[in-house]
C-alpha cells in the first residue's frame, strides 16, 4: 500500500513501520545482493586478488557517491519536517537545492578523484599485486559515480514523500542489470575486472534513469525552474544535517584505509582478500535492520515536524525491538553458517580456512546494535545535528579507528577483528545514554513539546 506524505501522521506505527521498512529491507536487500553477487563472480571467474581490489576501490568511490546519499539523508529530514509542518514551498526548495548540490560536488569530486587517481589507490591500500586490477577498475567506475550520488540523493527523498515501494524499485534496478552485465561481460566475453566496473558503472546509469522517471511522472513533488536557485537558509540547513551522513562515510572511508594497511602489513594481500568478504556480508546480511532505520527516518521526521511527539516516541521503541530481534537472527546465522558462506566467495584455501572465525567476531556484537543505529537516526529525524553527528560517528570514529590502530600492534590480525565488537558495544552505551535522556526529556510528557 502506498502511503501519502499526510497518512506519516495517522496511520497506526506499527503498521507504518512494516509498510516504510519492508520495501527498504528489500531494496537495501538487493543493492547488498548486487555486491555481494558482484564480489562472488569476481572471485570466482577472476581471482581473489580481484576481490581485493574492489576491497580499495570501492570505499573511494561510496565516499565520492556518499555526498549524494548525505545530502539526500539531511534534505529529507529538512523535507520530511516541512511536508509535516504542510510547508509546502519550503519542500519543493529544499529539493531543488538538493538536486544542484548533489551534481555540483560529485562532478567536482570525480574530477578530483581522476587527476590522483594513482595516489588515492595507494592511499587506500592498493600495494603490490592489488595495484594493476585496482587501476582498471577505478576508471570506469568514477566516472559513473554522478548518477550513483543522484540516485541516492533522490532515494532518500522518494522515501521521504512515504513512497517506499518506489524507493525499493530504485535500489533493485541497478542490482538486476548490474547481475546481468556481469555475466555477460565478465563469463561470456571474458572483460575479466574492468567487464565488472562496466556492468556496475552501466546499473549506476539505469538508476539515475528510473530515479528521473519517478520524479517526472509519479512524485508529489513537481519542481518548476524557479526551484533550482540557491537558497542558502535552505543550504544551510540541508549541510548541516547532511554533514552527519557524510562524515560517517568520511569516517569509514579513513577506517578502510587504516585497515587495508594494517590488514597487509600483519597478513598480506589474503588479509584484505578476508576483509573484502567481510565487509559484503556486513551490508548484507544487516539488510533488515538497516531497512528499518530507513523506515523509521520519515516516519519520526513527519511527526516530529508535525509535533506528534507521542508518536515519534512510539516510532523509536517500536524500531529498536523489531531491529533487535532481527539483528538476533543474524548474528546466529552467521555464527552457524560461517564456514559455508565464505565458500561462496573463493576456492582459496587460506582465506576459506581464515575467514570464518574473523566473521564470527566481527559480527559478534550485532545483537545490540539496534539501540545504535536507531538512536543515532531519530536526533538526524528531529533536526539535532550535533548529537546526530556524535552518535552517528561514535562506532568508527571514536572507538573502531583508535582500536584498529592499537590493537594489531599486540594482536596481529586478530586485533582487527576483535575491534569491530569491542567498537559496537562501547557505541551502543553511548547511544544508549543519549537516547534514554532524550526521551525521559523531551518524548514522554507530550503536552510540554520539544525543547
């Protein structure tokens, strides 16, 4: 059932929920399929060394992309927050203004990333044999990533206007062509890595196409030219809560290089090859927790701009049980099913003999990390950047990096690993503090309203 900006406001949350985070889970399911498919092609009919280089690829390019999903993320919250408060005018302006800052900063970034295309790949770890599949996988790839940045961008916003399902089309068109072109390009006409950056540079585009349909033929929002002029108020306030987004990518962007060079300084290129999978199956196989923090986002926006603070309340608890139990699920199938997974990936025997129990300790902690992410989520819904921003950055800032950097030294390896849960708790307690104050505060006596 499609759902009007309006019914954010009155339709029964936990139903909300289920109708807002079903079709983000499945959408979020599907673009983390596509990496995961992409990842396993890669290492079967190319290499493991290929893995590794998508491994110090990729997190260059999500950094570049990631200013379109950033300003997409803190638009709509400006959106979602005006929509509730039935400012219409500010809506249609805040996304006119996202459309320009998203295509100004990602072509200027692109640019950027071409010119120093060699230095940033050794900045991110691309040593010794990583290098050469590296390089011939960067090119295609950033030159795509303008459409990949604007069909993040307005992701976010079709979520924001509650069409969810629209959303979920979104992230599952360039997973489909994307499997596609991989398999034609990379098993039938043997392009080996540079076949697989044309496949996903290709589903980037077809994106950006469907992305453009929706908001021609199907979105509320119906931009006119007097929309796309600078508005800076509205500039301001997008950059300040898109900062939250964006230095979260900016943070795991640093934390990927501090651990492709920790990983091969301790294990070698079969390390990176380890965290290569390990890192797909974090996007994956958290898909239904994050599919519910993307629901709860315009859910909590709406109402806390409409002052339904109840509701917001409502939203919060019920998010971070549903995530909760899910995140449960997940943590005891990968703890079970390790081993078997990681077969997928390679016929490598070190990295099939290593991997398991690094992935069982990365995941380790995932039991609790519902209270993190929805906590971070709702002070970015209801506006409070600052704390948003301190949440949002606490896992990979505040606790995984410096541990990363310290632990290895004892540990080797395994230090790395053991980061990850260690890093997951620690941010969780503080999440915990914030949100529970937070709502003691300002959620539970409706009739005072938000300070």
């Amino acid at each position: 059932m499609a759902v009007t900006a309006e019914e954010l406001g009155t339709l029964d949350i936990k139903k909300l929920l289920i109708n807002q985070a079903v079709p983000a889970s499945i959408g979020i399911l599907f673009m983390s399929v596509n990496v995961l498919i992409d990842t396993i092609f890669v290492g079967q009919w190319i290499g493991s060394i290929a893995i590794a280089a998508l491994t110090v690829v990729l997190p260059i390019t999500f950094l570049i992309s990631s200013l379109g999903m950033a300003i997409g993320v803190g638009g709509g919250s400006v959106l979602s927050r005006a929509l509730g408060a039935n400012n219409r005018e500010k809506a249609l302006s805040t996304f006119g203004n996202q459309i320009m800052m998203t295509l100004l900063l990602a072509v200027f970034f692109v640019l950027v990333g071409l010119f120093f295309s060699d230095k940033m790949l050794l900045l991110f770890g691309a040593k010794g044999a990583i290098m050469e599949p590296a390089k011939e996988f960067f090119i295609p790839i950033i030159i795509s990533v303008p459409f990949l940045a604007l069909c993040m961008m307005g992701n976010n916003i079709i979520r924001a206007e509650g069409k969810a399902k629209f959303a979920m089309v979104a992230m599952i068109v360039p997973a489909f062509f994307n499997i596609i072109f991989d398999i034609i390009f990379i098993k039938y006409m043997n392009l080996g890595i540079f076949g697989a950056a044309l496949a996903t540079a290709i589903s980037y585009f077809m994106c950006f196409v469907f992305v453009l349909w929706f908001f021609i033929f199907r979105s509320e929002l119906n931009l006119k030219i007097r929309y796309f002029k600078f508005n800076f108020p509205i500039i301001k306030e997008i950059t300040k809560l898109s900062i939250v987004t964006f230095s979260r990518q900016g943070v795991v962007s640093i934390l990927a290089i501090i651990i492709n060079h920790n990983l091969y300084a301790h294990g070698g290129e079969n390390a990176i090859v380890v965290y290569g999978i390990i890192s797909r199956m974090l996007m994956f196989a958290l898909f239904p927790i994050l599919g519910i923090t993307q629901g709860f986002l315009p859910i909590a926006g709406f109402n806390y701009g409409a002052g339904n603070y109840e509701r917001v309340n409502k939203s919060v608890t019920i998010s971070i049980k549903y995530a909760a139990i899910l995140a449960t699920l997940t943590f005891i199938l990968i703890f079970v099913f390790a081993k078997p997974i990681v077969t997928i990936f390679t016929t490598n025997p070190k990295v099939i003999a290593d991997t398991p129990e690094a992935l069982r300790w990365v995941f380790a902690a995932s039991p609790i990390i519902a209270i993190q992410l929805i906590g971070a989520a709702y002070f970015q819904a209801a506006g409070k950047a600052r704390k948003a921003l301190l949440l949002t950055l606490s896992k990979q800032g505040f606790f995984l990096i410096p541990l990363v950097l310290i632990l290895p030294n004892f540990m080797g390896v395994f230090g790395v690993w053991i980061s990850f849960p260690i890093a997951d708790v620690l941010s969780t307690i503080l999440t915990g503090i914030f949100l529970k104050r937070e709502m003691n505060l300002h959620l539970i006596n409706t009739n005072d309203g938000i300070l």
